[in-house]
C-alpha cells in the first residue's frame, strides 16, 4: 500500500496551511486604530479580553475622597441590598436620611453633623428636598435621648417628625424604611407595609426595620364641575 507523502497532498490544501500561518504571523499584535497595538495570542486562542474589574462612575471614589468614619448603629455590612426589595428602587436612588457613616456613592446622604461627610448637612425633620422627589427613603435615627446626645451631640428627633418629613419627600406609591428601637405609627397619608427584627448579635438590642408606603396620590377625575 502506498503512503501518502508530502508531494501527494492536494495542492489546494497546502496552500491553506500556510496562509494560516502566515495570517497567524501577521496577527501577533493587532493594530488599533489609535497607533497602540495589543497582543493577538488570546484571540488566536478564541479566550475574550477580560473585563476590567471595577466601573468606576464617580472618578473622586477612585481618588481617595475623603469618607466618614464608622459610627456606633451602623448597619451591618448586607443589609441595604437585603432591603432594596422592600424600598422597591434602585440602591442608588435612596436617600438616606440620618447616613451616619455611609460611604459615598451609597445614595444620596443627609446628616445634621458636618463631621459625617453627607452629601447635604441638614435636619431630618426639615429636608431641602421639594415634595415627592424621593423615590425611596431610609431612615436610621438614634434610637434614644441619651444615644442622641452621648453618641452625636444632637437633639432626639421623634420618629414621628422624621416620618411626616419622609413621607412628603418621597414619591407617591414609593416607601420609606425606618430603623429603630420602636415600630412607629404610620405617618399621615402612609400605610404599614411590614416590620422585620434586625438583629447585630448576641448581646445586642433588638432593632425594628419598618416600611411605610405613601399612598398614590388620588387621579383627577376630569369632567366639568
Ligand atoms: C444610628 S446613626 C446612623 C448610622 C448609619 N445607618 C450607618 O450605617 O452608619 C444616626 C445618625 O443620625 C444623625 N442624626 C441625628 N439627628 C439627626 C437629624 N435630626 N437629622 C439628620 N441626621 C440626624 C446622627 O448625626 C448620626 O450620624
């Protein structure tokens, strides 16, 4: 039987191998269109560049801008993204009222105390925020008189005013998160939707996270009067 040499295989086909080699030769380092060229080795392999591992939006977190220091009641490092089913918006549309030491980026912070580096200094009670702006809100006040003065230095805000407060500054059908010692009453023009226990702990106090609703804001009925 006679084996095939390298003479007896088909013109066409040799051809093919070494246009692919050369092809290969030529693709070592793809050109691109800004005169810089990378290497062509993980294509030839059919493996995809990889992603860079980090989006950066806001250009000041990646040039170290200056963060709050941790607070006593912060929030356990998970629990924003566990409550975004609840808050029913994006994480970045919340605005959290009483920020304490979150980050920047987390949001839109509102704290009484300059030293916690918030986006906007202000009174919880009194937002610079004009009605129904909010799509979310998400509060985290101190819990006593005594953690108000000893912790912060600032006067206790009752629940209740904090809560009148949020509920005017949030979307209609949007809902506020509330964490504290007590599950308060609804704020005016709001409904209970569910309370959770928060628990930091063995040796911790209880923390009660609520959500309210605001109530859509009822259709003009058209028609002459
Ligand atoms: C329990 S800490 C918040 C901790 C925050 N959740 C965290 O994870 O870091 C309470 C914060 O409420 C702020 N605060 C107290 N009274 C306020 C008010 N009337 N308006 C806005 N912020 C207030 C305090 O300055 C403090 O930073």
């Amino acid at each position: 039987m006679k084996h095939a040499g390298k003479r007896d295989v088909p013109h066409q086909r040799v051809k093919t191998v070494e246009h692919l080699t050369e092809t290969a030769r030529a693709k070592r380092r793809v050109q691109m269109a800004n005169g810089k060229s990378f290497p062509a080795q993980s294509l030839s392999r059919g493996v995809a560049p990889r992603r860079p591992p980090i989006c950066m939006l806001f250009e000041d977190l990646a040039q170290g801008a200056a963060q709050p220091t941790g607070v006593f009641g912060m929030y356990p490092a998970a629990l924003i993204g566990k409550l975004l089913p609840w808050l029913r918006c994006a994480r970045h549309e919340v605005l959290h009222v009483c920020s304490g030491g979150l980050p920047r980026g987390e949001g839109l912070r509102i704290d009484l105390r300059p030293a916690a580096l918030p986006d906007a200094v202000a009174d919880g009670r009194a937002l610079p925020i004009r009605d129904g702006a909010a799509a979310a809100v998400l509060i985290d006040p101190p819990y006593s008189k005594y953690y108000a003065r000893e912790l912060y230095g600032v006067d206790y805000p009752l629940p209740s005013h904090l809560l009148r407060e949020a509920a005017r500054v949030v979307r209609p059908g949007g809902r506020i998160g509330f964490v504290h010692y007590l599950v308060a009453n609804p704020p005016p023009g709001c409904h209970h939707v569910k309370t959770f226990g928060l628990s930091m702990g063995f040796g911790y106090p209880m923390r009660a996270v609520t959500f309210y609703e605001r109530e859509q804001d009822e259709l003009p009925l058209g028609g002459s009067t």
